[in-house]
C-alpha cells in the first residue's frame, strides 16, 4: 500500500526546524512520507566570509540533510534560487505546482502568506514572503488541469499548514520532541557556533508554550475545497 506524503516548502535551511519539524515528526511517526523542499541554497546567511558561495551552499545543503534525518525525512528537494534574492514568478510556481502534482501530497506546509505584520525582519522578509506566496497558489494551480499541465495529473491536496503565523488556529504539543528539536537546529553550527548560547535565546525567545505551559508548533490550517465536485 502507497504511503500518504506531506510536502513542506522553506526559504532556506533551518526555516522548517524552527518553523514545523517536531509537528512533521508525528507524520513520520505514523509512517507517512515526508519530503523537504528548499527554496534557497542558504548561502547569503552564513557566518563565515572566507568561503565561495558554493562552498558555503554546500555546507547548508549537509547540514539541512542531517537535520532531515533527525525527523525521519529521509528525501530534501533543493530548488537553488539564490539567497535573499528569492522572486515569485511563474518559474518558482511552476516548479512548486509540478512538486505537487508529482508528490500528490495530503498536506503541504509552508510559511503564512497572509502574516504581513512585518513585525520582525527575520521572520517576514523577502524571500519567506516570497517563497509563501508561491507555494499557497501552486496549490491551487495543482487541482487544476490546464495550469501547468503534467503528465502525472491534477491533484488537490487536502490542507495547507501555515507556520509563522499571527492567526493561528492550531496548536500542536511538541513538548515530547523539544529536545529532538534542538538537535536539529545544533545540525546548523554554520549559524549556531556556539550553540550553547543560541539554545538559552531560543528557548527564552523563540519557543512557544501554549495555555497550559507546554511547547507548541502553531499554525493556521487552511481546508482545500474544490468548488463544484
């Protein structure tokens, strides 16, 4: 029997740890397949000045796969746009609505395009924005025959998971993967040198507890209904 598949969509390495990855691991836990996609290399978010552009893709490619496999994921799709320069066209949704097609995912899990409170630079600049945008109207072009046509069909996926969120209306306890979690994030030590130190700010000003004091990935789950079926 085919395995169910979800398909999660991040700017750069590391979005999808900070964004979604424990909420992903109960996905992989119930034996679905997973799959990354990344839009970007990573490049242009590195630490270290003294090395080439690929070489510093090349390190944020590993370090993204290593992290994968703390989730269980065990397939990333890199698209290589370049970092910081990421632009919504119809070659990125062409590529994102043939992914679809191709995967016939359940679930896509993406950043939220509809949080434009442009409150914090790191969460909502350009290519998060970007990257959102393209990936919520690749899902409505995949169900559609005639946008992007493919040989492997239609395919409408049954809800999106918007990360990043200022509306949510789903909170997942990810109380119990906490400290998977942070290993992911260690796999980044391009970003996180001294992680010891990038833990205690995390925990201190990223991760969120929801109303009864426990860890929680939130989101704003949008249902794909297909008009006249």
């Amino acid at each position: 029997m085919k395995k169910s598949t979800v398909l999660a969509f991040g700017a750069h390495p590391d979005d999808l740890e900070f964004g979604c990855a424990a909420t992903l691991m109960t996905y992989t836990e119930k034996g679905f397949d997973v799959i990354y996609v990344i839009a970007t290399g990573g490049e242009n978010g590195f630490k270290v000045k003294s090395l080439s552009a690929g070489e510093r893709i090349n390190i944020r490619k590993k370090e993204q796969i290593a992290a994968a496999s703390k989730a269980g994921v065990e397939e990333v799709i890199f698209l290589d746009y370049k970092d910081g320069f990421l632009d919504y066209d119809d070659s990125i949704r062409g590529k994102i609505t043939k992914l679809i097609k191709k995967y016939k995912p359940v679930a896509v899990f993406s950043f939220d395009p509809a949080n434009l409170d442009f409150d914090n630079v790191n969460l909502h600049h350009r290519d998060h924005r970007n990257l959102a945008t393209a990936v919520f109207d690749s899902v409505f072009a995949a169900k559609n025959d005639f946008i992007y046509p493919d040989k492997n069909g239609k395919h409408r996926v049954e809800k999106i998971y918007f990360f990043g969120t200022n509306k949510p209306n789903l909170e997942v306890d990810i109380s119990r993967f906490m400290k998977v979690k942070l290993n992911m994030l260690e796999c980044y030590k391009s970003q996180f040198p001294n992680f010891a130190n990038f833990e205690k700010f995390f925990m201190e000003n990223i991760a969120v507890k929801n109303a009864d004091n426990k860890y929680a990935e939130t989101f704003r789950v949008v249902d794909v209904v297909q008009i006249g079926y």
